[in-house]
C-alpha cells in the first residue's frame, strides 16, 4: 500500500485534527502506523474509542483502497499537511487539519485572500453587498473565502465567479465544506457547486460522504479563518455562527473588518457591536480591496476597443505595504461563563420596502400600467430583459436588482472604468432597460407585478 494511500485512510478514520497530528509527529512512518495496536495508539494520545475508529479502518482496507482509487474519477486530490500543495496559511492554526479532500485547487499563498461571511437570511441590501465584494474582490487579484451557505456566503461566490467572467485573470473563490466534498450543501447551490471548481475550488477535511451535521460547521469555519488573510463580516444578528469564524481569526492575528447597516436592524446589530469593539469599519469596498492587494492590471473579455478615454488605475510600487492588522477584543457574554455564543439560525424579518410603482419605458412621461395589459404592454425586451445583452450590460442591470443606483457606485462596484460604465449604462437606456431618474440615480425600468426577468 503506498505511504498517500495510508495517510489518506488515517486522516479520514474519525480521530480528531488535533489527536491526528500529534500521533504523526510521534510516528511519523505509514509503515509503523500500520503496526499500531489499539494500546499504542491510546499510548500516544488516542481514547480507546478513537484508536478503535484506526484498528477498524485498518481492517477495512479492500473498502478503503476502492475509496482511494475512485478519487481521479471523481475529480476530487488529496493532499495532507506536510504535503506540498497544502495551504501554508493552514498551518497557523493550533488544530489544522491532517487532511484535505478538495475539488478543483487550493488557494495559492502568492495572492492574499479575504473572507466574506454573514447571515444565511440576509436582506437585499446584505445580498447586494456581498455579490460586490465578491467581484471587486476577486477583480482586484483577492482570493474569495466563504462556505456557499445561503445568504451572504453564496452571493460572495456569485460575485467573484462574475468577475472571472469577465475579466480573465481574476482570483478564484473557495468553498469550505462543513460535509463530505461529494455532498452538494445546500442542493439549491448546485450551480456554485458545479462552477467553483473551474474557477476557484471546494475544501473539506471530512470523509467523502459525510453529512451536514452541526457539529462540522464551527470547525469549517476555523479553516475558512485559516485560509484567509481576513474575515470580512457582511451581515449578522446578535448571535451568529458568523462570530465563530471571528474568534478564529483573532487568535490567529488576522484581520477584522465589517460592514455596516440600519440602527435597529437585527441583522445588522451584530455587525455594528464588532465595530464597537474594535473591527475596521467597510466604507468603501475599492479601497479595501486595495489594501489587501496592490493593484494589478487585468484585461477585459470583450471583442470590441475599449471608449477612448478609459481610465485604469495605476498599479502601486512593488514594495507596498499594508497596515497593521485591526486587533478586536473577543467579547464574553453577559452571564460572565466565557463560553462561546451558540449558532443561532437566523431568520430574516418580512420585507416592508415599499416598491417604486411600475412604470413602462417608453417617450415621454412614463405611463402607469395596470391590470393584465400590463406585460402586453411592455417592448419584447422587457418579457426577457437578459435576451441580447453582453456579459458587461448583464453585469450592470443586475446590479440594480435592489433599487436604483448612483453611477459611481454601479462603476466602483463593477470595477468598471468610468467611461466604460457610461458606455454601458446608454446602451441600456437606448434597449429600454435602465432608465435615469432624479439625483442622478439609474435603475431598471423593465419589471411587472413587482417581479423582475431573474425571480421566480
């Protein structure tokens, strides 16, 4: 049996990270490890119930060599931790994992990463932050970390997987898993789980085939810590699993940042007393991306000339530095215990934003439509807004997906530049698309009983 063949089946026998490492650099031989006995194991650190879990496996090897050997078909590598493909970023952890299954690749220790994490139930508003952290993030060379749950976690992927679209070169995004890689949580993301791969990848220290169970998510949030240079909380309550991967990320020196939202917002409040205690507030999700990069120059998938006058930044000098990491003091809870906040699911509030009313595009002054003519009214484009449009013209029009928005900040929030955002934005106007309103704010003029072409 080959010496990967063997650390494959210790690292996945159910014996904790922490217990797996410790016998390993005590017996760092596959051939010795073979050998252990029950006793010896328990000797070097094992309960008897875990050094059963290793005789088990053991005895199991023909069910455990047809495992290993049906990885390549799978398109699932291994690595484990003094393997060379594994994270150096890992190995700050107190407990890293011995063994990683991953789908796709790992995130390279040439670019930095940040994480984007945030309550599963978010608003739009949460939604919109996170898909353009995501882009912006990933278009300015910074690997994308999150765990594809619901919510903020998805949309983060969504985000960078759109800049890759479209502007070649851009940084991958990583999936955490707090279950077997071979198991699609949540079955709704089935499409992340599909295309992550491709242009990022998927990560777990669990056995192929292992559940979703609860006890699986804190320590997946330590390796989403791990793994990244800093955690970005989007949206949280008072009591959110999001603070687990915070925890994490302050014992190992990283960064914290988050974002902030509405005074009296539940979903904003656990946010808002991260800030309080000491995280770096995100005003501008440009300027931190720079921080966390310095720039680089990426060419944009299009097959015509860019505007003329098209303005990219200029990179920074080779030598630029970032700033100090923000420290946030860990808080206890009141009762004084030390114990950690439990991950309280989280539910979002019934929407009560009242919708602009539904306006036809058209010359003149806009018409109200009411009643079943309302979609017979409006042009062919607007039954399916998306028929025709260009990757870039796709980009801006959902943007605007939760409400009007300024053109600065449908350019910031594209990396688009500002001639080129222009551009985009008159090509919609003229398709019946997008059209201006007062303040200088654009938004989508193509929707009907308050649903646009993209909801079901």
């Amino acid at each position: 049996m080959e010496d990967r063949e063997v650390l494959y089946g210790f690292a996945f026998c159910g014996i904790p990270p922490r217990k797996l490492v410790r016998i390993w650099h005590q017996v760092p031989d596959t051939a010795v490890l073979m050998r252990l006995s029950r006793k010896d194991l328990v000797l070097l650190g094992a309960t008897e119930h875990e050094a059963t879990l290793w005789e088990d496996r053991r005895r199991s090897d023909s069910a455990w060599r047809r495992e290993w050997e049906s990885l390549p078909d799978r398109g699932v590598r291994f690595c484990w931790l003094s393997d060379p493909a594994y994270p150096e970023r890992l190995k700050d952890l107190p407990d890293p994992p011995f063994g990683l299954l991953y789908k796709g690749k790992l995130p390279g220790a040439d670019a930095p990463a940040l994480a984007v994490v945030g309550a599963r139930q978010a608003t739009e508003y949460g939604r919109r932050i996170a898909r353009e952290a995501g882009r912006i993030l990933s278009r300015r060379g910074v690997q994308v970390i999150s765990g594809m749950a619901f919510g903020i976690d998805g949309e983060s992927h969504r985000g960078a997987l759109e800049a890759m679209e479209i502007f070649p070169g851009s940084a991958g995004s990583f999936a955490v898993f707090g279950c077997g890689i071979e198991v699609c949580y949540p079955k709704e993301h089935e499409d992340l789980y599909a295309q992550l791969p491709v242009q990022g990848g998927l990560i777990s220290e669990l056995g192929l085939f292992e559940k979703p169970l609860p006890i699986h998510f804190p320590m997946r949030n330590r390796i989403i810590a791990g793994l990244s240079d800093g955690v970005m909380v989007v949206e949280a309550r008072k009591k959110s699993g999001s603070f687990q991967t915070v925890e994490f990320a302050l014992e190992l020196g990283r960064d914290v940042l988050a974002v902030p939202g509405r005074l009296g917002d539940p979903l904003s409040t656990g946010c808002h007393l991260l800030i309080r205690d000491g995280a770096e507030i995100v005003t501008d999700l440009e300027e931190i991306s720079e921080r966390f990069y310095v720039q680089r120059e990426l060419p944009f998938a299009k097959t015509e000339p860019e505007p003329a006058g098209t303005k990219r930044p200029k990179p920074k000098p080779a030598g630029a530095t970032r700033p100090e990491p923000i420290r946030v003091t860990a808080r206890k809870p009141a009762d004084g215990t030390g114990r950690k906040q439990a991950d309280v699911p989280e539910r979002e509030p019934q929407n009560t934003r009242i919708r602009e009313p539904v306006r036809g595009p058209g010359p003149g002054p806009d018409t109200m439509l009411r009643g079943k003519n309302r979609r017979e009214a409006l042009p062919a484009a607007a039954k399916n807004p998306e028929a025709g449009l260009a990757r870039e013209e796709k980009l801006l029009y959902h943007m605007m997906d939760s409400g009007p928005m300024q053109e600065d900040d449908l350019r910031s929030g594209s990396a688009f530049g500002p001639a080129e955002t222009a551009a985009i934005l008159l090509q919609l106007e003229i398709k019946g698309l997008v059209r201006r309103t007062d303040g200088g704010y654009y938004a989508q003029a193509v929707t009907w009983h308050g649903k646009k072409s993209g909801d079901r």
